[in-house]
C-alpha cells in the first residue's frame, strides 16, 4: 500500500493528578469535524482527558469512537458524564449528545478557557474550512467569517500537496522554512491548479522545500485576506490542526505584523471546539438541575 | 493553445481543409510545433504555403511563427459566428477555464466573463469526479444520461466534490445519478458565469467540454435553452484564430 503521507497522528491523553471520581460535575465535548474527531472530558469544568482521531465514514461511529478511546484507562463510562455537548461539522450526528452547539461558538469558548480573557481574536484553521472568530472576553463569538467553500486555505490543501511531494503532513511546516531565499508564492488559488503548478515547480528543478515554501506563503495571504476583512484585534490565537504547521503561523505571523500567543503545552489547539462544547456542557447541566 | 490539447486547423478558401490536436503536455511550445507540422504534412503543404497563422490561448513566444495573435474570447465569437451565423452569446468550456462571450452578427466579440482560477467550473473538474467515480471520462456523460433520480451535490469545490463522491458511492447512490449529479454541478456553475453576461440567443457551447453529452445535457436544463453545438467543439478556438485575418485585414493584435 502506497505511504499515506497526509496521515497525522492520532493520539489520546488523561491529565496528570486528577481524579474524576471526587468530581462534582463531569461533562464532555465532542467536536466531529470534517477531518477530525475530537473528544474533552471536563471534570468540574477543568480539562480531564481528550482524544483526537481521524473522522470516518459516518458521523455517528466517529463520535462514538473518539468518545470511549477519551474514556480509555480513565475507569470512567459513558454513563459517567453528565451532560454532552456536539460540535463541528458533524455535530447533529453525535449520538449520546444532550445538545449541538455551533463550532465557532465553542472555539471561542475553548480558546478563552485555554489562553484567558484576553483572547480577542481566533483563527480556527480546519481540515476543511477556515475560520476567524472574533469575541469578547468570556469567549461570547461577535463577529466571524469563514471559508468553507474552497480548499485553498484549509487542511485538506495541505494534504494534497503533502501527497504530492511525499512529505508527511506534520513536516511540511518545518521543512517550507528551510530555505535560503524565499520564492515567489504559487499563483493558483484552486488546490487543484495549485497541484499542477507545484508539480511544474518540480519538474524545473526546485527542491521541495521550495515548493512548500511557495505553497505555505500561498496559504498565508489568503488566510490573512480572511482576517483582514473580520478584523484584526489583539490577543490574537489560532486553533485548530493547521496551527501546528509553523511554515504557515510563521508567514502569516510577517504578513500580519501580529504575532499568535504561543501553544499552551497542556492543551492542543485542535481540541479547542471540544473544551468549548463541554464548557457549554457544563453550564446546561447546572442550569437543567437548578431549574429541575 | 489550450491547457490540455494543442489545436492546429488549417482554414483555405472559405473552408476548414484541416486540423489536428495533440496533448499539451509539458512543453506546449513542441507539442504545437509537432501538430503544425503534422497538419501541414496531412494537406500536403509547407510552411511557405500558409499565408497567415494566428495565435490563440497562449503568446507568441511559444508560436513564435505566428504572424498575429488574437485573445481566447475573441477567438471563440468569431469561430461561433462562423459555425452557427445566429448565435449571440458563446460559452467555451475547456480543460482549465470557462468563458462566455457576448457578439454581433459579424462575430464581433462585445463583452466576456472568464473563470480561470477555480477547476470547480472548467473540465478538470469532470476529470477529477471521473477517476473519483472510477468510471472512464468518455463513459461519464452517456452514463448520467441514464440517472434515474436527481441527486444535488453540496461541495463546489473539485477537492471537497472528490470526497462527496466518495461518501455518495458508499451510501450507494448509483453512479448514473452521481454522474447526473456531477454535470448538474458545473452546469450550474457555468450557467451563473454566463448570466452574469447576460445570456442573449442564440447560444452556442463549444470547448472540449461540449463532448460531453452529459454535460450539454444539464446545461440545457439549466439555461432552459437548446444549445447549438458542433461536431468537434474543440476547435472552434482554432477556427476563429484562422478567421481573424480575414476579418480584420490582419491587424489583429
């Protein structure tokens, strides 16, 4: 079988020193995006334990299955949590969900809980649509705009072209900044033309640092178009798996002039939307038993 | 010069007396020096003979011959008024752009809408939705033409399209209506291009996308129009460049 090189690493994490069952309110989020799944389990509204895995074929099985691998080793079922929240593309598909809340909703709540009240701006940049959020500073979204039309500037570009050259995704950053001089950026917008052009770079003898390096300046500007028009304010985050390509951050970082608050060790940006949805969890939760 | 084929036709005397069209590849500059000669070989004719030769579609320096060139959307009115004396509006779908063009009874090119930067709208898409059917691109049209139901596609976008077809074949949806599904796309695609012309009739489609029976097929149900299109849509682009010294006196720039 061919090398699947847009393939990144599924992974699952228990917070250290904690222990779930002197909890008093235990809560999860579920974000089914269109790549990825992500689960957060909340106890007493402070990040337990997360999973992140690759979105299959159906919703439902997705949900399913990033759930009980986030609850793997914790002792903790299911029928534990006391209150879930959907998100993402596939949120109305999350079978043990008491509620859907939209993703931009939870990712500003995520990356106000993750970075503090300070957080003004966030950029969500998805496998296959691409968000700035604006918001206030209890993580309440004022304004967005988003691309979920086109592929140029979301996570699925990435992965063709990472395809394309036989880099594995989660070096295709790091290697589009080893360069001596920085090259033009490809012309095309559209991933397919995009992919034509880049194969045409090759063929004149470009390493392929170079052409990642065009395509990654590329998907800078196009991503900085999209936070120029909502509005640039400072702190300034981004979430979500592109956020992890540093080819990227770093060029939109120049094009921008503003720089993103640094990656919290603790939390991984893409579980932003989850951590939002079971804060929502949890706020429901409380509300449902006081007015019960 | 298009981004898929190299078109050569030879115009004599008031008529086509022959054409060739071989891929692009990657040198279109050799590849149009191959068909130029191929054709010339074929009407039994040298370079010396030709009187005039027009570029279309790419600069001259890759036909660096050519005597003129002239622009795709020009091209394209003057090689509809020609085949069909009738048509005002002209859309051309090709491997990597689409354009529509408004003209005058004397092909006369008045206005154009062009989309060259999204594959969504041009054949490429057709082609990626072929291999993602896993059905053969000349197979695609006839075989939407048996759809049974109608079935929309949510993705625009060629990458997106790709994974929808994916899932649609998993729920298994039968190809055909995918297929319909598919061509219903970029008709739709094409149709708000050319109405964002104006669509005036009568309407001609040429491009190597007109092939398509499939594609023909919703775009007419689309538009609500009866198409006009030619035997071998593909060098219609060729046909108006012939023209164009004719028309013009050869000044055409």
């Amino acid at each position: 079988m061919k090398k699947q090189f847009w393939r990144w690493p599924e992974y699952r994490r228990t917070v250290p020193d904690k222990d779930w069952t002197r909890a008093e309110v235990v809560t999860a989020g579920v974000d089914v995006g269109a790549v990825s799944s992500k689960a957060a389990i909340m106890i007493d509204g402070e990040l337990y334990a997360y999973s992140i895995m690759r979105t299959g074929a159906s919703s439902p099985d997705s949900a399913n299955k990033a759930m009980d691998w986030a609850l793997e080793g914790t002792g903790m079922k299911l029928g534990h949590i006391q209150y879930i929240v959907g998100t993402g593309y596939g949120r109305v598909n999350v079978p043990f969900a008491n509620k859907a809340i939209t993703e931009i909703t939870c990712h500003a709540r995520g990356a106000n809980y993750i970075w503090g009240p300070t957080v003004r701006t966030i950029l969500d940049m998805g496998g296959q649509d691409c968000k700035a959020i604006r918001c206030d500073e209890k993580g309440k979204v004022t304004n967005f705009l988003m691309n979920d039309k086109c592929a140029a500037g979301t996570g699925r570009g990435i992965e063709v072209i990472a395809d394309l050259l036989s880099v594995p995704i989660e070096e295709v950053g790091s290697m589009s900044l080893v360069v001596e001089k920085e090259p033009k950026p490809v012309s095309s917008t559209c991933v397919v033309f995009a992919k034509s052009e880049a194969l045409e770079l090759l063929r004149k003898g470009w390493p392929k640092e170079m052409v990642l390096a065009a395509y990654c300046s590329a998907m800078a500007s196009r991503i900085a178009e999209l936070l120029r028009r909502v509005g640039m304010e400072r702190d300034f985050v981004i979430t979500g798996g592109i956020s992890k390509n540093v080819g990227i951050v770093k060029r939109l970082e120049d094009i921008i002039s503003i720089k993103a608050l640094p990656m919290k060790k603790e939390f991984d940006p893409i579980i932003a939307g989850a951590i939002g949805a079971g804060l929502f969890a949890k706020e429901f939760y409380e509300k449902e038993r006081k007015d019960a | 010069m298009g981004s898929k084929n190299v078109k050569v036709l030879i115009f004599k005397d008031g008529q086509i007396l022959t054409r060739g069209l071989a891929p692009s590849g990657f040198d279109q500059k050799a590849a149009a020096e191959k068909v130029f000669n191929g054709v010339l070989r074929k009407a039994g004719l040298s370079r010396g003979d030709i009187d005039h030769v027009v570029v279309t579609g790419a600069g001259k320096d890759l036909a660096p011959y050519a005597n003129s060139e002239v622009s795709v959307v020009g091209a394209d009115a003057l090689g509809g008024n020609f085949l069909y004396p009738s048509a005002r509006t002209v859309i051309d779908v090709g491997a990597e752009t689409s354009r529509a063009a408004r003209c005058n009874e004397k092909g006369k090119m008045i206005d154009f809408v062009i989309n060259e930067k999204c594959a969504a709208g041009s054949g490429t898409f057709i082609e990626a939705m072929a291999r993602a059917l896993e059905v053969r691109l000349e197979e695609i049209g006839p075989l939407s033409l048996k759809a049974e139901k109608i079935i929309s596609m949510n993705a625009q976008c060629t990458i997106f399209a790709e994974s929808e077809v994916v899932s649609l074949i998993h729920e298994k949806t039968s190809k055909a209506d995918i297929a319909r599904a598919i061509h219903d796309s970029i008709a739709n695609r094409i149709a708000s291009l050319t109405r964002r012309l104006g669509i005036q009739r009568d309407v001609a489609l040429m491009g190597g996308v007109a092939k398509n029976v499939g594609f023909v097929n919703s775009l007419q149900r689309t538009l609500e129009i009866e198409l006009l299109v030619p035997e071998e849509p593909e060098f219609v682009g060729a046909l108006g460049a012939a023209l164009t010294p004719l028309k013009s006196g050869g000044n055409e720039k």
